[in-house]
C-alpha cells in the first residue's frame, strides 16, 4: 500500500512510520520537518498537500495540537486554535482526502485518553479528542467506495511522559500504540475507535 502519514516526524508518527515501513511505501507529511510539509489548520495546505501526493491506499494522522490549560484561563483564541488544528484539521483530511483515497482504503485519525478520562487542564483537548472520536463514527458511514475511517485513541506515550520529565512506568511505548495504526490500517474495522492501552497489548 501506499500510505501517507500526517505528522510523521513525532513521537507517535516516527514509531507508525517505523512499523509500516517494512511493508508498505510511505509518504512522509509533517509541519516542518518531512518531504512533504502541510499545516493541519489550513484547508489550502492540506489540498495542496493531496495534490503533491496523488493517490494513496491509506491517509494516517498522528498529528494535531489543543491547548492545555486551566479552565478558567482558556481563552477564545485557545478553544479556537484546539478546534482549528486537532478537530477541524482532521476532519479536513478525511472531508478533502476522499477524492485522493483508492476503493476500499482507509483513513486512521488520532484522538487520545483525554476524551474518555478527562483531568482538571484537558477542556480543550477532551473536547476536540471526542470531536474527532464522534466525526470518525459518522464519517465511517458515509464513506464512499468501502473507504473505512478509524480512530486510534493512545493513552500517555512512555516518551512523551520521559521528555515531560513525569513517570514513564504508567505510558505506553510509542512502538506499541504504533501497532494500532496497523490494525486500523491493515483490518477490515470502520467507524471504530481503537483504544490503545497496555491492558489490551
Ligand atoms: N504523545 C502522547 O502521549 C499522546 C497521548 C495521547 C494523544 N496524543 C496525540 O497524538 C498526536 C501526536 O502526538 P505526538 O506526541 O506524537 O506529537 P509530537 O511528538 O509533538 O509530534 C507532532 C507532529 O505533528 C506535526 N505537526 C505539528 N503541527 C502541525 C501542523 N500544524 N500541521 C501538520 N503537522 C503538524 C509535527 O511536525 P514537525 O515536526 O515537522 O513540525 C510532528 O510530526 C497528537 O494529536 C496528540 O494529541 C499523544
């Protein structure tokens, strides 16, 4: 398969790239740092984006920012940037990736634990995490040509806790949250939210 991977140079992405490398051809996309470099929150980048790339088998997002804040200090500009990047961004890929998506190919957004086990700072996350979680479940019905559409929800990341200086024992290594996107990627599942623990690996 051909398959693009949206934030390929990060802690998630790096590991999705690793694990499907071996078998597929991979198409590098990432804000910055990759081959092709697309901004989430901009629907002109991410038509721009498909243009560049032509056809796939299969679109990957392990990207997507939400702010982290108290509440009561989550400004306007804050809720509006969440929504723009992580929830709209993703909703972009699928809305204007159909088009470049073969019959019976797939697309695996990323959500996260903060949808299902909000903590006092996640508002915004969680609100966009379950945004993507709820889009992917509809989407999945109204996709053309048995184009399947999923979603990996990853718990903390062993890395990301470690570069956060915060206990890594509770995180789950990027390598195995990875293999959830080759579930998604590779099964036969739409409109189904993986959730990626250490209880089910
Ligand atoms: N890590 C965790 O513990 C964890 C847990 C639950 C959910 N998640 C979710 O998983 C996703 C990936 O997390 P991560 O920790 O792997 O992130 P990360 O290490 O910070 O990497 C972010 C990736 O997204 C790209 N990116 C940044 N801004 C972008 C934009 N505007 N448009 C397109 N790409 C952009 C970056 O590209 P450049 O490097 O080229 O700028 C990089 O490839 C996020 O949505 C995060 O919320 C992560």
């Amino acid at each position: 398969m051909k398959i693009l991977v949206i934030g390929a140079t990060g802690t998630i992405g790096r590991a999705v790239v690793a694990a499907l490398s071996p078998r597929h051809e991979v198409v590098s996309a990432s804000g910055h740092h990759s081959p092709i470099t697309v901004d989430l929150a901009d629907p002109i980048s991410i038509r721009a984006m498909y243009d560049a790339v032509g056809m796939v088998d299969a679109v990957v997002s392990a990207a997507g920012l939400a702010r982290f804040k108290p509440l009561d200090q989550l400004s306007d500009d804050d809720f509006q940037f969440s929504l723009s990047n992580k929830l709209m961004g993703q909703v972009n890929l699928v809305r204007c990736g159909f088009e470049h998506v073969r019959d019976r190919g797939s697309f695996t957004l990323t959500s996260g634990v903060l949808a299902r086990l909000p903590m006092p700072g996640s508002a915004a996350i969680s609100l966009v995490n379950s945004g993507v979680e709820g889009f992917a479940r509809a989407a999945a019905l109204e996709a053309p040509r048995g184009i399947r559409v999923n979603v990996v929800s990853p718990p903390w990341v062993t890395e990301t806790l470690q570069s956060l200086g915060m206990d890594p024992s509770q995180g789950l290594p990027a390598a195995s949250v990875a293999r959830y996107y080759v579930e998604s990627i590779e099964g036969t599942q739409t409109g189904v939210i993986l959730e990626a623990s250490k209880m089910s690996r």
